[in-house]
C-alpha cells in the first residue's frame, strides 16, 4: 500500500470535492475504507531500479523522483507515464557521485538538491 500526500501553497478548499484536507492539528486516524486509488502509474522495473517497499518519492510537472530509504544508493528518475530514465544522484566514490545521500528535493527550476546527514547541500 503506498500513500502520497503533496503539500501546495495554493488554497484548494474551493476545488476538487473529492480531495479530503487533513489539518494536521485537526489530525485524526483515517479508516482505510474512506481513501480511493484514483490514480495508479506503474513503474517500469528494471536491473538497475530493483527497490523495497521503504521508498520517498518527489515530484517534478515531468518526473517521479524515488530514492529506497534502505539501500540509499541513488535517486531513480522517471517520466510521468513510469518509464524509467536512469539514476541521479549516485552514491559512490568515483567521478560525478556523491560520497553519501540521505534527503533529496527538486527545486523549482528542476534542480536536484541532495543532502548528506551533516546537513551540506549540494547541487546535482
């Protein structure tokens, strides 16, 4: 079972009657018989892409982002349609990786941040 949540500046009280808001300090439990699958994408796997059931997903208007919280090896790209692009953000000790990876976003402009456990910032 795999719940995304997306939080918006934007106020989206007016729109979609189907989206339930959850105030965090209203938070309540909610029962698995009031949540709707209303969007599935499947995603390509492959060799290279093989992944647990613990993983943080980000979002671009043309990417899914996914990085397994227990392998931490690299950030795995794919298109809105779930094929899979490559790996970003490889963890290694050779040219073009990075030494460790633990928390990763996509800024605005389609950047990949990525950071290590010390709290540095590095532009990928």
């Amino acid at each position: 079972m795999c719940s995304l949540f997306s939080c918006t500046q934007q106020n989206i009280a007016n729109g979609d009657a189907n989206i339930q808001i959850i105030e965090l300090y209203k938070a309540e439990k909610i029962q698995k018989d009031k949540l709707e699958i209303f969007d599935l994408v499947v995603l390509e796997t492959t060799s290279e892409n093989l992944m647990g059931n613990d993983l943080r997903i980000r979002s671009s208007n043309d990417h899914y982002f996914v990085f397994d919280e227990a392998i931490q090896d690299c950030v795995h790209q794919f298109d809105k349609s779930g094929k899979y692009i490559g790996r970003r953000a490889i963890v290694s000790e050779g040219p073009n990786t990075i030494y460790r990876l633990n928390d990763f976003f996509v800024s605005s402009d389609i950047i990949l941040e990525v950071f290590n456990s010390i709290g540095d910032h590095g532009k990928v």
